[in-house]
C-alpha cells in the first residue's frame, strides 16, 4: 500500500468515526421510541422528590383502606311502599261498567223495555274519576272494582230501585310501567296480580339478554330514584320493590372504565365486568403483562384519590382535597400476588406497566448498530 493510499484509508475512517459519533450524539438528545415513562422517571415525581404525586407500595393495609364499592340501592320511598292491589284502578285504567234495573217500564239508564244498560271502555281521567250518568263524577283511582261498583250503586239506587251493578277493569295504560334500556324488552306493561314487583316484572318483559354482573336496574318515581345491581336483586329479596303506576324502569350497562397503557397485552380503555375488580384481574383482562418487555416490579395504579383516603394511607390528617396517588404492585415479592388480588381498581384508574431496563438497552443497542450501519453505507457512498 503506498503512502496516499494509507492516507486516504485513515482519511475514511475517520469520516465514518465523526458520522457514527454524530449519529449516536443524534440518537441520545431525540431519545428512543417507548410505551411512556420509566419507573425512575415516575419516582421522580413524587412528592419526595418534589414532584405532586404521592407513591404508595400496596400492602393489606392500603387495600383495606381503599376498598370503596359502589354500592347501590333503593331509598325509603321505595323499600316502605307496599304491594299494591292486583285490581287498583289508577288514572288511565278504563272499565266496563254493567247496570241491571229492577223496572220494565222506563229504565233510568236504558231505552223503553231495556233493563241492562252497558257502558263499555269508562275511562279514568287524569284526576282518577269517571263520570256515570245520573251519579256523575265518582273516584275511581285508588278502588278496586269492587269499591267502585259499591259506589255507584249507591249513587243510583236512589233514582231506580234495587240495582244490580258489576264493574270489570279492562287491561289498560294506567297501572303500568315502562321499561327500557339494553339488553331488555322495551315497552310499556300492566301491573297485574303476577307482575307487582320489579323482578317479576323484569320476567315479564322476556329478561336481560346480557351479563347481569354488569347490569344495573334503575327506578325512577317521581322525583325519587333508585337503582341495583341485577345480581343483587335477585340474590337480596329486600332489592325486589313494589312497583308503582308511572314507574320508569332503565336498564342500562356498568359505565366504570379504566386505562390500561404500557407494557400490558391491551393498551385501551377497558370497561369493568364486575361489580367489583382487583388489580390482577385488570391485569388479567388486558392481556397480563407483556413478557418480552414487562418490568413486574413496575406496576403502577394512577388515581385521584380522596383527601380522607389519603391521609388514612399515609398517616397524616394534614392534605385537603383530592390528592394524585400512585400505587406500586411488585409482582416479584412472594406476596405480590395475594396485594395484586387484594387491591381494588376504581373507576377511572389508570394501570400503567414499565418497561423492564434491559428493553431500553436492547432498543439502544439495535439504535446504535443500525446508525452505525447507516453511517458505514454513508461513507462508504461519499469514497470515490
């Protein structure tokens, strides 16, 4: 090799030295590709390190104290109202309504020779009366036919002697309800003698057709509201209230969610399926944790928690107002699991697992030897 030719070789490696050089100054200030921050940087910014979350390893003590259920349930106005009659009429309701007079001659109600009189489909107003000729307006909401057809042959047995009446309730819109919602059968259904509760009416209008862990039954009456879990209303027959005329029933679906990110099979937001969920079944549900890159020992459960929590977690009666918390599982600890099971993930929780440290080393390293490489073919193109 002669002397220019050396000078040349040294002349190129030292191009490609200052290309890899800048290629990996390039990769450090722009920083490598990764799910979010690593568990250093998220003990970073605790309130120890003057930062405004406070991080919380997760022990039975924590999960007692932080084991808040919703809990759902029906007020007085509906527990104390009790069964009401199969046959109440209520505004709405209509009736057929049967006089027979003892008189051949000149029938109060009838024409000449006619003794039985039918008024077909009385309906009940608004303000719970019907109007009969000759006993004008009587009150029907309330009565059972039988009340009613006291009543009105009292009122006609002063104009025509001895009547006969009989009153029959026709199937009508007043002692009903609504039903609506998913998963139910929507539309509008009579109390009747097998249908005075809010079960048996559920049964009535063909069931839930989805998983009633996560079904809630919502009663509106008035201006009161309740609600239940499905499961809880057929397993606690106190749930199983007395319907009311007017009652709106809504099915609806549990609407608690949580955020899972990082390093877990699913990165979504995930809607519970359960009354209640540990932290290992979210974890479970997204996918478990990633096992090619999953730091086990950074599991993380981010929450606004309450004031009145937080303080009871961390022995203090100093915060005020809600406090960002950020509870640690490390699933690496002989108990790991059992804390994992115990803890309870709430509404609008985050679950965020770290990526393991030697991920971000392979991830360095493939960086490197692709700039590496690319720095090689750029020389390697800029030689003559």
């Amino acid at each position: 090799m002669s002397g220019q030719q050396a000078v040349q070789k040294t002349a190129s490696m030292g191009v490609k030295g200052v290309l890899l050089v800048t290629a990996v100054a390039m990769l450090a200030s722009c920083g490598l590709p990764r799910s979010g921050p690593s568990k250093r940087e998220i003990y970073a910014g605790s309130v120890d390190q003057k930062g405004d979350a406070h991080i919380v390893p997760v022990t039975p003590t924590v999960s007692q104290a932080t084991a808040i259920s919703t809990k759902y349930g029906f007020g007085p106005a509906f527990l104390e109202a009790g069964l009401i009659g199969s046959d109440t009429l209520s505004p709405g309701d209509a009736v057929t309504i049967t006089v027979y007079e003892n008189v051949k001659e000149n029938p109060l109600l009838g024409n000449a020779g006619q003794r039985i009189t039918a008024l077909n489909e009385v309906q009940v107003d608004g303000e719970g009366y019907i109007f009969i000729p000759y006993a004008g307006r009587i009150r029907a909401a309330g009565q059972t036919p039988e009340g009613l057809r006291q009543a009105i042959t009292r009122l006609l047995e002063t104009q025509t002697p001895d009547p006969q009446v009989s009153v029959a309730r026709q199937a009508g819109e007043g002692s009903s309800v609504s039903i609506s919602g998913i998963g139910s059968g929507a539309g509008v259904y009579s109390i009747e003698s097998s249908t005075r509760t809010l079960a048996t009416m559920l049964a009535k209008s063909g069931g839930i057709s989805i998983d009633p862990d996560s079904v809630i039954i919502r009663v509106t009456r008035g201006s009161h509201s309740g609600q239940a879990w499905l499961k809880d209303l057929y397993e606690n027959p106190s749930l199983d209230i007395a319907l009311r005329p007017g009652d709106k029933i809504f099915v609806e679906a549990d609407s608690r969610s949580f955020i899972a990110l990082g390093a877990t099979g699913t990165q979504n937001v995930i809607p519970f399926e359960s009354e209640t969920l540990s932290a290992l079944e979210a974890i479970a549900t997204v996918g478990g944790l990633s096992t090619g890159s999953a730091d086990p020992t950074g599991v993380f459960i981010l929450r606004e928690e309450s004031d009145v929590v937080t303080n009871a977690i961390l022995g203090r009666s100093d915060l005020v107002g809600d406090q960002r918390v950020i509870y640690v599982l490390d699933m690496t600890e002989p108990t790991g699991l059992f804390e994992a099971r115990d803890f309870q993930v709430r509404d609008g929780d985050t679950l965020y697992v770290t990526e393991a440290p030697f991920v971000q080393w392979q991830k360095t390293l493939a960086a490197i030897t692709g700039t590496a490489g690319a720095a090689t073919n750029l020389a390697n193109t800029a030689s003559p």
